[in-house]
C-alpha cells in the first residue's frame, strides 16, 4: 500500500494529486458501517435498534455493497442473524474483522476522494485520507480502535492514504462534488478539535485534503447534538446548486433563532460557480425526548444511496410525511423511504451519522 505522509508539505497534498471528495449522491460502491456494541451510547436500548438499523442495511444493499466493521465472529454472527430476520440480501455484504469502540462511521470512517485515471482502466482512482479521530473532542474515550478505522479499511482495499494529522469528522462537512464545501463555526472552531489552528487555516487543510475550492461557514447546531454542530444535521446538498435546510417553525423553541440564522447566512452564500445557491427549506420534527434529554431528532441526517434515500422519522404525524414528500421530489430517480429513528436518536445520531459512503470508480 501506498502510503502518502504529507504533513507540512512533504508530499503533495490530496487537490495538488488532482482528488477531490465526491459528492453522497454520486454513484457509490458500497456503504461502509460499523456494527453498533457499545450499550453506553444507547444506555438501557442498545437491543431495540438493531431491527431498524438492520432494515437499514437491507435497502441500502439493494442497490451497492454494504460494509460491516466488526471485533470477532461472534459479532457478525448476531449481525448475520439480525440481516437475516429483515431477509436482508446477505450476498450483497461483506465483514471486515476492524474492531471498533462505537459505531459513528460516518465520523471515524475513511474519507474516499478521487481523480479521473490516466493509466487504469477504471474511469477514476481512488484514495483515503485518514483525519485524526478524538470522539467529539475528547468526549467519549477510549476512541483508538476508531482513530486508526480508515488506514486499516485503506490496507484492505490496497489504497493510498493521505495523513493530514489534524482532527476532523465526516459529519461535520457536507459537499456538492463541485467544489463547495459546507461546514459550521461551531464544531470545526471549536477549541476541543484544533485549538492550535485559526479559521483560514483550517479552510485551507479542508481545501487541501478534500479538493474543494469554496468553503462555507454556517453558524450553530441544533439542540442536544454531542457533536458541538454538525452540517449533517442542518443543512445537506441534494443536487450540486441545491440544499435542503431544516427550520423550525414554532418560535419558542430554542432551535428556532439559530435555523434562522442558517437560513439567512445561506441566502448570501455563493457556491465556487458564484451562482446563489437553491434552497429548500425542511421542518424539524416536534421535540423527541427521553429521560429527560431532548435528543437531536432532525430529518436531515438522511443517507443517500444508489437505489434510496433513507430518512430518519420520528412518529410525528404532522412533519413525518412533509418532511419525505419534500424530499422525494428532491430525489426523483430515487425511492424516498422513511425509518422509524426514535430509538435510534437515542444514541445521538440516525442513518447518516452511522455511514459512510464509497464511491464508484
């Protein structure tokens, strides 16, 4: 395996290679998962989202690959068993022995980037770049199975591997495969990741290592996100002009006053073709609650796969259906399909948290 350390310019960079990070809805190969074990994220639930989780695994794989990082055996037998109570397509998934501490792939995951071949007889090659890992800043240790999760999947798929060794998450960053690069204040500032770097410097690590040209800032999160505010809850590209943006519409609720300043930064953003971006405003779902805490329920956390759109739901009977009607015709060569995440969201994040997508090539 090729392995690319380039840390203070010694090598070149991902952008100066010709790789950039595609955007969710291009074609993908495969989904990449890592199977949920750890009882504290879901604290006294752990058994109730594997039927949901697993339904998951079962739509997505009609359509690509699946994935699974598991510790041992005796781990992907009880997967195999709950794939096979939803009659998921067993043929269309692979098990990776990569022991994990939790199941967050989307931020412990490998960031897949591209270039078009010159000398393969694939139309692209492929590389990952594997960021640092800390749990959230420094949340939830032990995270060192996590941190090294994308070099062992990159040694397995023989590919190159780029190490920018400053902390980041896959969830914290949203892309339109153009250029543009969507992100908040809240997370990536946030003095628990890389209090050692300024905004303009880490604009240039996300330019570098993900081949974007145009970085966007939006500002705050929403409510009972552990994450400090990721874009995957707010505000997420569905065509290469065009966002769909949560907002709340009851004006007493404390997300109501952050969305809306979202929403407004959004409308003076320019994408790297200078055009103003299309936006599509999505209700947040009423207030999903347990044991006391209010958990971050938002219907943008949706995976995007080849065949479905799969979106969290919350048993809400007023946004429930809003939310995938609008969707759906955001999505009109994809079957929009909805999943009951109230238990999920216990965890602290829903479909798109829990994934990470590998491209064609």
């Amino acid at each position: 395996m090729a392995e690319i350390r380039n840390q203070k310019s010694e090598k070149p960079t991902p952008r100066e290679l010709g790789y950039s990070f595609p955007a969710e809805f291009a074609p993908q190969r495969a989904m990449w998962l890592s199977w949920p074990h750890k009882e504290a994220s879901w604290p006294g639930k752990i058994d109730t989202i594997y039927p949901v989780y697993s339904q998951f695994i079962k739509l997505v794989a009609e359509g690509q690959r699946v994935c699974i990082n598991v510790a041992n055996e005796k781990m992907k037998a009880f997967a195999i068993d709950n794939l096979a109570r939803v009659e998921a397509d067993l043929k269309q998934i692979d098990f990776y022995f990569h022991p994990t501490n939790d199941a967050w792939c989307r931020d412990h995951g490998p960031a897949f980037v591209l270039r078009k071949s010159e000398f393969s007889n694939s139309k692209f090659e492929i590389a990952v770049v594997d960021w640092d890992y800390n749990a959230w800043g420094d949340k939830y240790p032990p995270y060192d199975l996590d941190d090294v999760i994308p070099t062992l999947i990159a040694e397995k798929l023989n590919l190159p591997v780029f190490y920018p060794q400053i902390v980041m998450e896959g969830g914290s960053v949203e892309f339109n495969g153009k250029g543009t690069l969507l992100t908040t204040t809240s997370c990536l500032l946030n003095k628990n990741r890389n209090p050692h770097l300024s905004q303009s410097e880490i604009e240039k690590y996300l330019i570098e290592y993900y081949g974007v040209e145009n970085v966007l800032w939006l500002g705050d999160g929403i409510v009972g996100d552990d994450t400090d505010g990721h874009i995957d809850d707010l505000t997420r590209f569905v065509n290469q002009d065009t966002v769909v943006t949560v907002v709340e519409e009851n004006k007493s609720d404390e997300n109501y006053e952050p969305l809306q300043e979202n929403l407004k930064m959004l409308s003076a953003m320019r994408l790297e073709s200078g055009k103003q971006m299309n936006i599509i405003e999505l209700p947040m779902p009423h207030k999903v609650i347990w044991e006391d805490q209010r958990l971050p329920a938002s219907y943008a956390n949706f995976y995007i796969a080849n065949k479905y759109v799969v979106v969290p739901v919350f048993r809400d009977k007023k946004n429930d259906d809003k939310a995938l009607d609008i969707l759906q015709a955001c999505f009109p060569t994809r079957k929009v399909v909805g999943l009951d995440s109230t238990d999920l969201i216990w965890g602290l994040g829903s479909f798109h948290c829990l994934s990470q997508q590998e491209p064609a090539v």
